[in-house]
C-alpha cells in the first residue's frame, strides 16, 4: 500500500530519542525549552510554546485570546474538525466562511461579505482561525486588513504549513496573525508523534498560554498574587490563578522534533519536486489541482487533485484503494457533520467548499515517495478516471 502520507525516521532521529529516554529528563526538561527555540527561530517568531498536539495549541490559543461563551469565532468548512471544535471547547459560537475556489483556502471576499452582513445584524467577530490548506498560506494581507477594520483577532492554524511562506516569510512569524499553531501528528511536515506548538509575537499572549498550558500554575514570585512571604507559602510556593490544563508534551518527543526540524527544508524541497513531477504527468488530462499564487512557497503537505465534474469520485477512490493506492479525501466539509448539523448548519451553505469536497481526492505525497511511485499512482489514476 503507498499511504497518502507517511513519517521519515531515520537513525539521527532514533539516537536522538534514546538518548533523551536515558537521560534524567522525559518530560519538561532541556529538550523542550530547545525545540521551542529551534522552532521560535525557523519561524522567525518571538516565543513558542510546545504542546501535547495541535488541538490542544488551537484550544489554548483560543484561551489566551479570551474566547468564551458569547463570543463568535469564525473559520473555513475545508479543515480538520479540530479547528472549530477548539472554538466550542470554549463555549464559543462557531460560523465559517466559504473558501477561494482557486487555492481552496478561506476567501478574502466571503469574509468581508460575511462581516458586514454580521455587522449589519449587531454581531461581532471575536476570532478568525484560518486555515493554510495542504501548507498553502491563505492570502494574509487582506484578512490582516479586515481583523484591523472589523477588530477581531487571528488565529492561523498552519498545521499544514510549517517550511511554507508567505511573501517571502515563513509562515509562523506572526506578520498578520496573533497566534499561529503548527500539528506534528506523523501525517503532517516533521513529527513528534503527536505534538503540537503555538506561536506568537506577543508576550503577554505567550505568558497567559504559557501558564494555562500547565494547570494554570505560577511559579515565579514575582508574579503570586497571594502574598508569598507568609508561614503558608515558603520556597515551595505554586499559585494556581486559572483553570489552566495539562497541554505539556514530553523531552523525547521533543528531541525527535529537533532532529526532523533539521530535515524539513530538504523535504519540502522534495515535496515540491514531486508535485511538480504530478503536474507534468496530469497536464493532458481534465483533473485540477491547487492553485499557488506567486506571492507563496507552498510546504505542500498535501497533493490535492480536483476530478472532472462527470467522474465518479466514489468509483476512482474504490478503484484506488482496491489497487494498493491509499488515496484519501481532505476533507468532509466541518459544517456537514452531525455534530454542526445539530446545531443548525445544513449542506447547501458554503456551496464553493461542497463543490470542491464533491470532486476532491487526495494523492500519495511524501519525502520518501519515488519518482515511480508517483508515475503509478498516475497511472492508476488515469485508468480509474478513463479506463484502458
Ligand atoms: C492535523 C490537524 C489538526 C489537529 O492536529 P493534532 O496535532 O492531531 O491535534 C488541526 N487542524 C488541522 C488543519 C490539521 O490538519
């Protein structure tokens, strides 16, 4: 079976973990606070924090921006469910706003649309979450533009986009968000098995995720809020101040996120050779793929394709899968489950997300996949989509 994602690990990789794993630390030691740097300063941001994934990093970033019952949080239907469901955890409202049905990422126009419509009904936007779809960065200047205009805050979820930039800057370094947050579940661009991080220029955003990330506890005095100086208290002292959580990820996994970090720019050099290498070998057929605008450097996390309108998506992904091709489908728009159904969203809302979701499938891309792979998984394709 080709998979339609797959980790690399090699034997830097694997030393690297057991000499954590023989170490005094395996969980908040040395090797976290160094990933967090590492990561701090690829992304060319001002702090990092490491998380147990990217879910919890979402949720704490909706924390820190103080989203809670009343608010409304707004993002894209063509996302992992994580991402709005980090809104609800909050007890926030959640709406989502159609994509571009180019790049497939949250479009600038439809939300501008859709805050003025809200404006025009008294609502107001506590949140965005955008989506950097497949590890294309959405178009961040004129979103930049409308949390300005409309005062609401941004969140980017780059779980797909970690190595990606956008105007020549990597996506990360907080130019046009408050908060960006990467996954390293294996699927996604390095891995920590599963891990997470939350980015941010801001420092009074970091110590508030910072502490929330962890019960909720200060331990610096400086910082007590009781009086610390008592027969109570003594040099012992924690604080809980918040009901914070355990969002903590461990040393091992951590020393595994630095050695992966080392080799991303060369994977996603690869990533993008082998989907140049797709293009080429799809370009006498009907089938789309993503478009990149010229202002980008996509990560390409995933390779995308967009079936003719006549094709049956079911049959290709049948004849796939029957044929060892583990094709997949990103994603069933977040809207459409039951879950958002129950509370009022219904299929026919966001018709550019439900047209694209109605033709996409999802092709085998990653470091380690061959030149011959690709041509057979082409192939295949071609067979299931015209026969011969
Ligand atoms: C993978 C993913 C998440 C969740 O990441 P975890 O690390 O598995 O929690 C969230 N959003 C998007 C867009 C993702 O692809």
């Amino acid at each position: 079976m080709i998979p339609y994602a797959k980790q690399s690990i090699d034997q830097n990789d694997l030393d690297a973990v057991s000499e954590t794993l023989r170490s005094d630390w395996l969980t908040q030691g040395p090797k976290v606070a160094a990933f967090e740097h590492c990561l701090r300063d690829f992304c060319a941001s001002a702090h990092c924090i490491a998380t147990n994934n990217a879910t919890a990093a979402l949720h704490l970033a909706c924390l820190a921006l103080d989203v809670g019952p009343g608010d409304l949080v707004l993002t894209t239907p063509i996302t992992f469910v994580a991402t709005a469901n980090a809104a609800k955890y909050c007890g926030a409202e959640v709406d989502f706003v159609d994509i571009d049905k180019h790049t497939w990422c949250l479009d600038p126009l439809a939300l501008e649309h859709k805050l003025n419509q809200l404006k025009s009904s008294g609502k107001r936007v506590k949140v965005l979450i955008v989506v950097h779809f497949g590890g294309l960065s959405c178009d961040m200047e004129p979103i930049a533009r409308l949390a300005k205009a409309f005062d609401f805050k941004v969140i980017e979820d780059a779980s797909h986009a970690l190595g990606a930039r956008y105007l020549d800057r990597p996506v990360g370094n907080g130019d046009h968000s408050d908060i960006t947050v990467f996954s390293f579940h294996p699927v996604k661009m390095i891995t920590t098995g599963e891990g997470g991080a939350l980015l941010t220029n801001d420092a009074r955003l970091y110590e508030r995720a910072r502490m929330l990330s962890s019960h909720g506890l200060i331990r610096e005095s400086t910082q007590f809020v009781l009086e610390p100086e008592t027969d109570w208290f003594g040099e012992w002292a924690y604080q809980q101040t918040a009901l914070g959580f355990n969002f903590r990820i461990t040393d091992f996994q951590c020393a595994l996120g630095i050695t992966q970090l080392n080799k991303l720019p060369q994977w996603v050099e690869r990533r993008n050779e082998l989907v140049r290498y797709y293009h080429t070998l799809l370009a006498d057929t009907a089938i789309g793929w993503q478009r990149v605008p010229g202002n980008c450097f996509s990560s390409y996390h995933l390779f995308v394709v967009q079936l003719p309108h006549q094709i049956s998506r079911r049959a290709v992904f049948k004849q796939m899968r029957e044929k060892g091709i583990g094709v997949n489908v990103h994603y069933i728009p977040v809207h459409t489950q039951p879950y958002y159904q129950q509370l009022g969203f219904k299929i026919g809302q966001f018709p550019v997300a439900e047209h694209y979701y109605r033709h996409t499938l999802t092709l085998p891309l990653y470091p380690g996949l061959s030149e011959s792979a690709v041509a057979s998984v082409v192939q295949a394709l071609k067979e299931a989509c015209y026969g011969g």
